[in-house]
C-alpha cells in the first residue's frame, strides 16, 4: 500500500434504515460503532423494515444528543421525536432480521404510533439489549463477533475513490450516503478496499472478511426518498460476481477504542 490512507468519513445509522449521523470520532465495539443500529423498526409480525419496501424512510434523519436521539422529518418543520438512550419499557419481543431471530425490547408504545403514523400501518420501535447477542455469520466471524441490527457485519468500509470512479461513470453523480458506509477513507486507488485484509486506523486493529453485496436501497434518494434505478444499474455492469453486485468492505474490529477522522489507515 503506497499512498497514503486517511479516515475521511465517519457515519453512524442508530435507527436501522433511518439517516445516518457524521461524526468526528467514534466509539469501536465489537457490534459496530457506539449507538449504530441499536434501535430498528419492526412490523406487527416482528419482521424488520427498511428503505426496501419503505423507501419513505429516508426522509426521517437522526441527531445524536448527550442523552439520547432526536427523529426528525427532513422537510416537515415540527415534525419530530425525542429516543432518551436509557428508555425501553418493554415488553420483550423476538425480532426477524434476514435469518437470525434475537430478543428484542420495545421502547415506548408512544413512539410505536409516532412511526406507525409516519408509515401509515403498526409498527414498534425495538432496542437490542447488551444481552442479546446476534452472531456474525461463523464463515466470517475472526472471533465470534456479534453484530448489532446492521445487516451482517458490523463495519462497513469503503474508499471515495471507489465512489469517485463509480460517479465518472454515471449520468448524474450519486453521494456516498447511498451506501451507508460505516468509514470512508481517502487516498489510494478505486476499489484499493477489496484488496485490503487486516488493517489499522489510528491505533486499532480491524480485519477486512467479506465483500458487500449491494442492493435496491442504493437506488433511494436519501434526500426525496424516491427510488430510480442508479447506481445499481450502472454498477452491476463491471461490479458483478457470482450474481451479486460488490462496493465496499465488511469489517470487523479486534480491538475496542476509539477512531476519527484524520486517523490513518495502514495494512498489516
């Protein structure tokens, strides 16, 4: 590695689906970033939802206070909810995502009607206890991690320079928040991510396990929330193996610490 790697970028999504918070510096945990992808939103049946199906999501941006979240609509003044860090009345309930099952808590029955109103059917705001454990896939766990309500891992890395080369290519440029990284970094070549394998930022170790696969919720406009067919079109024309479309890196940490931005990034 030649060039020099900087952390750019630094992007929290406490509430699964919802927006995602830039911050300067971060927390590392084993399950991911302090306060990312604790809280996510399920259906009557318990089954998770995001941007997929409910694109509308994306207009719902989160700020990260001392005491907990602020949910906001990000064109309707007023429209606003406060999350305390510390608040979740519960009952207990078993949540679906993808294929685990864990145990869940309800926040507040007050917040399930402010999102069920929002989305216009029943849903429940859930927390993740620190009890509960959802175990990374054993194929890619190093240490058998668990990870938080994030879909797999719990980082997710990728370059600018792989974005800016994807943005050569397109018609209209998309931004990074298309993808939901969890650490950006500049400097290197396009794509530099997918040959990385154990790697420091700052001072902490992490090791890079999987390719992610990208899918319909990089076609949502995190700003209007309205699905087109870019960028995924575009990148499934030289991103695809196997059937899936690849852009970035899923990480996990070996240590615990913080990291920020202007860290460098060096391989091991």
């Amino acid at each position: 590695m030649e060039q020099l790697l900087i952390v750019q970028d630094i992007f929290i999504y406490p509430i699964k689906s919802l927006g995602g918070i830039r911050l300067s510096e971060a927390v590392v945990e084993e399950r991911g970033f302090r306060y990312d992808r604790r809280w996510m939103l399920v259906d009557a049946e318990g089954v998770f939802i995001t941007q997929r199906k409910h694109p509308k999501l994306a207009l719902l941006q989160v700020d990260l206070g001392e005491k907990g979240l602020k949910v906001f609509h990000n064109t309707m003044a007023g429209m606003s909810v406060e999350i305390p860090f510390d608040l979740a009345t519960g009952p207990e309930l078993m949540v679906t995502i993808w294929d685990d099952q864990v145990l869940a808590k309800i926040v507040h029955p007050d917040l399930n009607l402010w999102f069920s109103d929002f989305l216009g059917f029943e849903v429940s705001l859930v927390i993740m206890p620190e009890a509960t454990h959802r175990k990374v896939n054993p194929k890619y766990a190093v240490h058998s991690e668990s990870v938080s309500f994030a879909d797999g891992m719990p980082y997710l890395l990728i370059g600018q320079e792989s974005l800016d080369d994807l943005n050569s290519r397109l018609a209209s440029p998309v931004p990074m928040n298309r993808f939901r990284p969890n650490i950006v970094f500049s400097g290197g070549s396009p794509y530099l991510e997918d040959s990385l394998r154990k790697i420091k930022i700052g001072e902490l170790e992490f090791e890079i396990v999987k390719p992610c696969a990208r899918c319909v919720m990089t076609t949502v406009d995190q700003a209007t929330g309205e699905k087109g067919k870019e960028p995924l079109k575009t990148l499934s024309s030289y991103r695809t193996i196997n059937g899936k479309v690849y852009f970035g890196q899923n990480v996990v940490a070996l240590q615990s610490g913080t990291v920020k931005v202007g860290d460098v990034i060096s391989e091991r």
